[in-house]
C-alpha cells in the first residue's frame, strides 16, 4: 500500500504547512478516513512559526498524533531576493577571483539599459589560494596549505559568518575543497563551510561558485530557522518525520535540508504544481497548464503526460543556479500587488506588494495604498469577508484608496478605476501563459487551466477565456493547494556529473561507469534517508546536444544495453518538439544524472458525494468587469458546498468557500466532476 493508511494506527494525522508572502497555509490528513481540513493564517515574517502554529490552531490539529509533518518556506528566497543572509567569504583559486563580478561576461539581450545585479559577496570578501587541478582531473598544482590558512586567517579577520570554497574543475577532482574543509573545521570549527563539489558536479565555474556562495549566504539563517521549526514542533508533542519540501518537487530530511538550503527556495510553488501533477494523473487532466496566484506574486508551470517540466538550471535574484527546479514563470501580481498611476498617466500593478502588514486597505491594518485585492473588491468580484467571516474586509477603506490613487488621477469614477486595475493584472498573465506555452511552441488550447492559490480561481476563467482554454479546473481547498501537493510528494534527490565528449556509435550508455558510481551515491542517500530498498526508483538521463551547441537536452536512459542509435533517435525527436527541427552530425554528451526518488504513503483523491441538485443562490452582486455588457450587472452567489455531481451553473456567477473565490464569466458553465473539483467549461 502507498496511501496514507500504511503509516500507522488510529487517530493518526499528517501536516503540511506552506509559509507564503502574505498567508501560511495548513492542510491536516486524516491517516485513516482521508479527510482534509485546512487552516489560513497571515504569514509572520519575524517569526515564521507564529503563523504555523496560528494556521494550526484552526484545524484543532493535535501534534502529538502526527506521524509526519511536511514544510516547505520563502525564508531562502527572500534573504536571497532582499540581500539579508550571511556575510561571506569567497575562497578560490588563484586568477579567479574575480568571476562573480565578471559573471558570464554578456550582456542581457533586448536591454537597452541594464543595472547589473550586486553580487552577494563584494570583492574585498573574495581570496586566492595556490592550487591548480586540471580538467582531467590530475594534480597540475598541489593546494598550498600556508597560502589557505593565510587567506582563509584573513576573510575570518574581516568578519566572515559562512565560507564558500569554489575551486577550477572541483567538479571532477575535489580533493583540495575537501582538504580546505578539514584545515577550516580544525582551526575554525563553528565556521560554516560550503564547498562546490557538495552542491553540484557540474561544469561551468561561474554558475557553480555562485550556487555555493548562494548556499554559504542563506544556509545560516536557514539552518536556525529549520533548528527553531523542529524545536517548535518538538515543544507541542511533535515526534514524528519531518520533512522539507524542495524546488524540484520532493521533499528531504531536516538533516539534509540544512546542508542543501538552496534547494528550498521555491519549494512552496513547486509543491503546487506537483500535486496538480499528481491530481492530475488521478482526475484523468494530464496536459496542464497550472497558476497560483498569492498574496505576493503569480506563478505558472507546465504539466504535460501527467509530469511537472523541470529546468536544471535556473535564474532566481540576478543569480544563475546550477539546481534542479520544477520549471516556473513568475511575476509581481498577486492579490497584495500594489496599483498606481505613473507621471506620464499610465496605470500600473506591482511589482511592489503590501505583503501580510500593512497588506491591503481593506484589511483595517494601516495600508493606504490600492492593491489588486481592494480592486477586486470595489468592482464586486470579491466578498467583504474572507475566511468565512473570519477575516473581516472593508470595502469603504478600499473605495477611498481606489479613488485617491488611481481613479481621480484618472478621472474615473471608483468602480471603473478598480475595474482596470483587474483587467491590466490579468492581461499581464494572459501574456505570461503565452509566454510558457506559445513562446516554447505549445498551443495553450491542447491544455486544461488548473487554478489555485488564495487569487487564482479569482482569474481563471477569465485567461482561460482570452487564451481560448475550453476547461477550467479548480481543485478542493484550492487557496491552500500548495500546502495539499507536499501531501503527494516522495523523497527526491540528484545527483549529476560533468563529462563531456562525442557519443561513440557502438556504446551503450546505460552500462557507463559514471552512471556505475551515481547509482551508488543515490541509494546509499536513500539509505540514509531511511528509504527501504523496495520504496526506492532511479531514473537515468545523459544530457546530449549537437556538436558545436551550446546548451543541451536531458535525454532518459531506459536500459542498460540501450544503442547510441536509439538514444540518438530520442534525442532528434526531443529536439525536434522542442526547436522544429533536426540537423545532421555528431552528438555530444555534456553529463550524466540520476533522479533517486523514495516512495512515501500519499492521500487518496477522494470521491466526491451524492450527485445534488439545483443550488439556490446565496445572494447576489453587482459586479463591475469585463466580461459584463454593461457597466455593472448582477451576478449572483453560491456556495460551493452546496454544488454537487450533475449540477450545472451557468455563468456569470460567483461561488464562495473557506478559502477562495471563484469567478466564472459569462462565457462558462460549471459543473463538478466525480472528484469534487469545479469545472469551467466553454460555452460552445
């Protein structure tokens, strides 16, 4: 058995908790029923775990019965986005010391002016040791341990908090990093010290220091978060498994978590689009298009055959990191995004976001400026509550930071101003779904929208509307969906080697001794994961490109005895769907990878109830959008409690739950399918 039931015995629960920019979101399972409750929180940025145990309460989730608890956290990424990690030295070797200033040297394209990110560690913060290894791997220069101590004597002086050690074609040969490691630890033992080789084999020296000064830079204050999560989880009667969840879609052991922080960083996204995966696969919604809109900012994946689109290298804060992460596109447009009106008259939406505190006008908490929240609000599409009542808006306290900023700039009248302000937030994720679908040569019209976070279903029919999309799916619990996909995670891990050369006619791949030697690394880490050998799978892939390219396609290797030709075969196809086109020559391997995953008990997606019937509206609202022929209409209310199978509503309307709304525009007909979730379906 895989689902929840196969951990232990009565009354048994398990947690996960998803700490986002303005909300922190609780889902508590039921080991036994299956039975979901959740719980919403404004997130505490000074205290993270405040707002957990705030989430918590709400779901009467006693810790002492949870057998796991699943977390995933924006600590990493915003000390990384707002510059607020560790002062960091920076140990290399000698003649390049300069390659985080030097970057890769070009110039962003398209950009007629550019402000070129600061680097996280300045170059008074940057030493030079002797040593030299070749890209063979052979000694050229050995490590001159006076010339180590000496600098490494020196960054301690100038007040260092973590060291990060990048040493030329470590990747290969990382017996001087592991030398450094030991001359600091003996001499310095309370210094946090990150080398490359741990964080990534791969090539290309630039992107491989900055990941480990990255790592250097927020794994102490994230290693004292982890440590206080686990103490206070500890204090309330917690003894089960705890567990992180990572950008690539898995989830890890606290220990490893705090030796690899970096791979936290979009965690909590990443976890979305992995359940709607995993839902997905369950719910018959194999090809996807997936959106989370927060409190912050909006977010997009791609799930396509029923798998999340990874990336093995990403650009996050100006930084280009060599990590594997499930592919996302973001933008500053979430429900706390702020709207204004520039000097020249033009109406504009974020990047800037009012956060939990302030956090919108309406919320009574001191804010004074428009968000998208008081927009939705004014215009009608938005509740004067959330939460159930619990979380009281003031739609007066909008209206007057509607007018005073955006409305008598522009000389409209309140609801028209509020009614642009929607209309510009989701034209700009109109053109970021094209963007991942169209600019990467998919038709957006070969895929379901799946819709979630607090703001998502609040949009969804209205892009799936301007990007042509027949079906709408708004999941159960949708404003804490994030926090239900770590629910559906397993153990991952990756582990990859650089090694570049033609790919021989008459080899087979699979048989090589590199992937020989990181299959041994992947289950002894799976081992000490405490992942038995039945709940464990591997997955090989040889990263291959044309001669003569730059960049490269992680092909899957499927057997021992495959033929170069058949890998050939795949790779053409793969480059083909991706680029329209196949050339003629030699292929050439760059690395090879090993994706471990260990199997852990997942929910089940649960049937929904008895077919209903015909709901009564709930109330009704006058809505001002642009999807009315006029300038308001009313729209009437549901509750989607009270929608069930076989009941059809068509649009406008406007259905109302714990932790979201949902909007379906004239164009639309809802109905619920077997699993609970709301389809939106085009009219024909």
């Amino acid at each position: 058995m895989n689902n929840l039931r196969s951990l232990v015995s009565d009354g048994a629960i398990s947690v996960s908790a998803d700490v986002g920019g303005t909300f922190t979101d609780v889902v508590r399972v039921d080991v036994e029923t299956g039975d979901v409750v959740v719980g919403k929180s404004p997130t505490v940025h000074h205290a993270p775990a405040e707002g957990i145990i705030a989430a918590l309460s709400q779901t009467d989730a006693d810790l002492t019965r949870a057998v796991r608890f699943l977390h995933g956290t924006t600590v990493g990424i915003n000390a990384l986005l707002e510059h607020k990690g560790a002062r960091v030295g920076f140990l290399t070797t000698a003649g390049f010391a300069d390659m985080l200033e030097i970057r890769r040297g070009s110039w962003p394209p398209y950009q007629l002016s550019w402000d070129k990110p600061k680097a996280l560690v300045g170059r008074e913060l940057c030493r030079e040791i002797d040593e030299r290894i070749a890209a063979d791997g052979s000694i050229v220069k050995p490590l001159n341990v006076s010339s180590a101590v000496a600098a490494v004597d020196a960054l301690v002086a100038d007040g260092i908090e973590a060291l990060a050690v990048c040493l030329v074609n470590a990747y290969i040969e990382p017996k001087h990093e592991r030398q450094i490691v030991d001359l600091v630890q003996t001499k310095y033992p309370d210094m946090p010290v990150v080398v490359s080789h741990e964080i990534t084999r791969r090539y290309r020296e630039y992107e491989r220091a900055v990941t480990t000064v990255s790592e250097a830079y927020i794994r102490p204050k994230m290693t004292e978060y982890f440590s206080g999560l686990a103490d206070g989880l500890a204090s309330a009667g917690f003894g089960g498994e705890l567990y992180i969840t990572s950008s690539d879609g898995g989830v890890m052991g606290l220990e490893r978590a705090q030796r690899q922080t970096l791979r936290t960083l979009v965690s909590g996204c990443a976890s979305g689009i992995a359940g709607a995966a995993s839902l997905g696969v369950s719910c018959g919604y194999k090809n996807l298009i997936c959106i989370d809109m927060g409190g912050t900012s909006f977010d997009a994946g791609i799930v396509r055959h029923g798998v999340a689109e990874m990336s093995n290298e990403s650009e996050i804060a100006g930084l280009t990191l060599l990590l594997p992460m499930i592919e996302l596109a973001t933008i500053g447009a979430g429900g706390g995004s702020i709207a204004w009106v520039d000097e020249l008259g033009g109406l504009n939406v974020g990047p800037e976001s009012a956060g939990s505190t302030p956090g919108p006008a309406s919320y009574g908490r001191g804010g004074i400026r428009p968000t998208f929240s008081d927009a939705a609000l004014v215009s009608g599409l938005l509740p004067d509550s959330l939460l159930d009542g619990a979380m009281k808006l003031s739609t007066q306290l909008a209206t007057d930071a509607v007018v005073s900023e955006v409305a008598t700039p522009l000389s409209m009248d309140a609801r028209e101003a509020a009614s642009g302000v929607v209309t510009l937030i989701e034209a700009r994720m109109a053109r970021l779904l094209e963007e991942i679908t169209i600019g990467k040569g998919h038709d957006p019209r070969d895929f379901d929208l799946l819709a979630y976070g607090g703001g998502g279903p609040l949009v969804a029919s209205t892009l799936g509307d301007l990007l042509g999309i027949t079906r709408v799916v708004v999941p159960r619990h949708p404003g804490v969906f994030s926090a239900w996909g770590m629910q559906t995670l397993d153990v991952a891990h990756e582990f990859s080697r650089s090694e570049v050369r033609v790919l021989r006619s008459t080899e087979s791949i699979g048989a090589a001794n590199t992937f020989a030697e990181l299959l041994v690394e992947a289950h002894e880490r799976l081992e000490s994961e405490g992942i038995q050998e039945d709940r464990r799978a591997v997955m090989r892939f040889v990263e291959l490109r044309y001669d003569g390219q730059e960049h490269t396609l992680a092909v899957p290797v499927l057997a021992d005895d495959e033929s170069s030709d058949t890998l050939r075969e795949r790779f053409e196809s793969m480059h083909e769907d991706a680029y329209g086109f196949r050339l003629v020559g030699d292929l050439e391997i760059v690395g090879y990878r090993v994706r471990a995953l260990g199997s852990l008990p997942k929910p089940d997606v649960p049937e929904a109830a008895a077919e209903g019937s015909l709901p009564t509206p709930i109330s009704h609202r006058q809505v001002t959008h642009r999807a009315s022929d006029t300038t308001a209409e009313s729209w009437p209310v549901y509750r989607r409690e009270s929608l069930g199978p076989g009941v059809e509503v068509a649009g406008p309307a406007i259905i109302e739950e714990l932790t979201t709304t949902t909007v379906v525009t004239p164009q639309r007909v809802v109905h619920v399918d077997a699993w609970g979730n709301l389809i939106l379906e085009a009219r024909p």
